[in-house]
C-alpha cells in the first residue's frame, strides 16, 4: 500500500498541473523576442522571390497574381549534364509546392527557411525527364543571393532559354 502511495505522489509531483497555457506562452513570447531582435525571420515576412544560387544550381523566383510564383531551376553539373525546369510555386510558410515541366507533373514540396531553398533527396520520377544524362534535381539546396527581380528574370538554362522570364 505505502508503495502504491509513493508511485502516486510521485507521478503527482511529474503532473504540469495544468498551467501548460504558461509554457506555451513563455515560447510564443520567446519567439516573438527572438524575431525582434533579428535573431529569427518573421515567418510572416519570409519574401520568396529573387535569385538563388550554390556553386552552380540556380533557382529564380517571381511574383505572379494569386498565390503562385513563377520557379525556374537550372542544374549544371558540366558535360551537357544538366537539369532545367520551369513551372510554378506556392508557398506555405516554410513549405514550398513546386510543379515544373510543361505538365506540371514534377510536383514535390521543398523547404524555405527564409534565405535557402531546399529540395527533397528524392524527387518523384516524372522529374528525371527535366535533365539529361544522370543530373537530378533531388537534394538540390541554394540560398538568396539576390531578391532583385530583374535578376530573377536574367536566369537562362544552358540553351539560352529564359527560366523566369516573361
């Protein structure tokens, strides 16, 4: 009996009490100090277009009317093994869906955090036909390095096709 009082003053004493509402305000309140001081991006703020680049993988991104963007990717591996795709995107706070090709059929989700994007490790198949010889766009990850849109708009893919332009 004694060992079942203490195995029930013990869980009491692990119990929240029901002041959860306190904890989930100390890190809404947190979040908000950490936005204001820089030290986050206001997800709220995060601004998707402009021109990403890593090494040489490229991403340009426009505003469109509504709540799409106009994507352009171009991979580039040398060799004529690249990748180049042009569609559309719309974003989710920090989710990205992106459909590219003529048909859209590569669609996939990638991740913003506000100055990267982040393509998944694996793409759906449809996508391969985006690329020559063994390029792929999966694990593609580039950051901001302009949110000029006439910059976004200059990106060509190897052939001198216009990713983003209009």
């Amino acid at each position: 009996m004694r060992a079942l009082l203490g195995l029930l003053l013990v869980l009491a004493g692990c119990s929240d009490g029901g002041g959860g509402g306190n904890a989930v305000q100390a890190s809404a309140d947190l979040e908000r100090a950490a936005i204001s001081r820089g030290l986050v991006r206001d997800p709220d703020e995060m601004r998707l277009a402009g021109l990403y680049a890593r090494d040489t993988d490229r991403v340009c991104v426009r505003p469109r009317k509504g709540d799409t963007a106009q994507i352009g990717v171009f991979v580039d591996y040398g060799d004529g093994i690249t990748c180049s795709a042009a569609g559309t995107v719309r974003q989710e706070g920090e989710a990205l869906h992106l459909k590219l090709g003529r048909s859209e059929s590569c669609a996939f989700e990638a991740r913003f955090d506000g100055t990267a994007i982040r393509f998944p490790g694996t793409v759906p198949a449809e996508c391969a036909a985006l690329c020559a010889k063994r390029a792929s766009l999966s694990g593609v990850e580039v950051s901001l390095l302009s949110e000029s849109d006439a910059e976004a708009a200059a990106l060509r893919d190897a052939a001198g096709r216009r990713l983003c332009g209009t």
